[in-house]
C-alpha cells in the first residue's frame, strides 16, 4: 500500500520529519497484512510477510527489502507496473519460514558471490529433507517385500548395504547433487546458465533423460565447488574442476536462485512428517 496514513501519523508523533522529509513520501510503500476475524500474532505476521517477498521475487523477480527513511529513491514510472499477474498461494506452515527467510535476506544488489552462498544455503537446508525421503522409501520398499516376512541372512546383508549406501549422501556435495535432482527443472536453468556449464547450456525441448541427469549433475557440482571455492580462503584452496569464472559470476548467481526458487516450491509440497526443519 502507498501513502499509508497511520504511518505518517505516527511519523508527526514521534517528530520523525522536517522540512525536506514529510511524515509521508510519495514513493514510500508497506506491506499490510489484514485479518477478517480474531487476533494474529507477530510470529504469523513474519511467516505471511516472509512468503510474501519470496513470492513477488520468485513470480516478478522484484527485490523488496526493508529500508529505513530517509532514503533515496528513483521516480517510479507507472509503466513499469506488472498488471495481471497473480501470485501462486503463499507458503506457510512448519517449516518455511526460517527457509524463506534465508532467501530474502540476499536480493539482486548484493554481491553475487555472497547470493551463490547463501542459494547454496537454501539447497542445503532442503537436502536433509529429501536424504531422509529417500532413506525411507528405500527401506520401506525393501520392508514390504514378501521375503520381509521370513528374512534371512542375504534379506539382512541386502538392508544393510541400503543404510552404507545412504550414508553416502551424508557428504555435502552428494546431498546437494540429490537436491538439485530431486527438486530442479533443468530447462529452466539451462535458460539463464553460464556458458561454462556446458552440458546445461546444450539442454533443449528435445534432450534425452540421461542428458538432462547429466546436466543437472553438473550444475550440482558448480554450485557446490563454487562455493566452498568463496567460503574457503584463495590461499589454502584447491580448485576442484567446476567453479564459476568470475566473469561469469552474476549469470551463475542468477541461476542458482532459479534453483533455490525450485528447492522451496519442492519444500513446500512434502508432508509435514518428513520435513526436517
């Protein structure tokens, strides 16, 4: 909402203006969030608000942050409004609101070396969720077999191999290249992907599976060389193959919030008995 009138009251009460800077500018908007019936609670509050930014980034890929007055602004141009475009459903619930407050707390004005780390985040965050789903998939398939009924000393040795191969993913780059499988439409990275990634950058409408695999693999294995290549200090840091160069930074940047855009959306549409939070 734009020239919100309670705020500007409480601007004159505080005496938070001057000449130069009225109680209400008109550029200045707030987010209003309104009940119908009953009380809501400043926790709510945060979650709705929350879900609200991701949205506006992840459909009309707007930046929305906090900002305190007074504060520069560029004339807005009413032609630049995006009408007609709705928002899909907000996403509340267990869960979400640490993860999509990871999300907004990075926008497209911050270095994009610091927005790989935090996307990177993001994945990581999911990636227990979807260890444990394949963790219990796998072993209750192996549980509903009929030779679960009678098992023997092979039924044994074969579950156990299941649990040695899932420790597997208990490694950082494993469990991310899980997530990014797992969660990702890679025609929609290969869009927006640097032109280093190669085998993404090649995707099209008629690319086989095994291709598509092999192209989200190797998006996994950017991001997560990239960025223990920024968390980690140049000196004592031993390239790994798949960094980004770094003048192909901010397309990779942009590419990796595609993918946590798509980790969340994942996120969002599990039971909340197997999300681990």
């Amino acid at each position: 909402v734009n020239n919100d009138f309670l705020f500007g009251m409480a601007v004159v009460l505080y005496g938070e203006y001057d000449d130069y800077i009225p109680p209400i500018l008109h550029d200045e908007y707030f987010i209003e969030i309104s009940i119908e019936t009953g009380e809501i609670t400043k926790q709510e509050v945060d979650s709705i608000y929350n879900a609200y930014i991701f949205e506006i980034k992840a459909t009309l890929n707007i930046d929305i942050s906090e900002n305190p007055r007074p504060e520069l602004y560029e004339p807005y141009n009413s032609n630049d409004e995006k009408g007609g475009i709705k928002l899909r459903q907000l996403i509340l619930g267990e869960g979400t609101f640490e993860l999509l407050k990871l999300f907004n707390s990075v926008s497209a004005h911050i270095e994009p070396e610091i927005r790989v780390l935090y996307y990177s985040k993001v994945a990581e965050y999911v990636s227990q969720t979807i260890v444990k789903k394949e963790l219990l998939e796998t072993v209750l398939n192996k549980l509903n077999t009929r030779r679960a009924l009678t098992p023997d000393a092979d039924y044994v040795i074969e579950l156990e191999r299941i649990f040695e191969e899932q420790r597997n993913y208990k490694k950082d780059n494993e469990a991310l290249r899980l997530t990014i499988e797992t969660c990702c439409d890679i025609f929609e990275l290969a869009k927006i992907s640097p032109v280093y990634l190669s085998k993404v950058k090649k995707i099209s409408a008629g690319s086989l599976k095994e291709d598509r695999i092999e192209a989200l693999r190797e998006f996994a294995t950017a991001m997560s060389d990239t960025r223990n290549m920024i968390a980690h200090a140049k000196t004592n840091y031993t390239k790994k193959g798949k960094e980004c160069p770094p003048e192909q930074i901010n397309e990779f940047a942009d590419c990796c919030m595609v993918a946590a855009i798509q980790v969340i959306r994942w996120y969002s549409r599990q039971h909340e008995s197997i999300k681990i939070k």
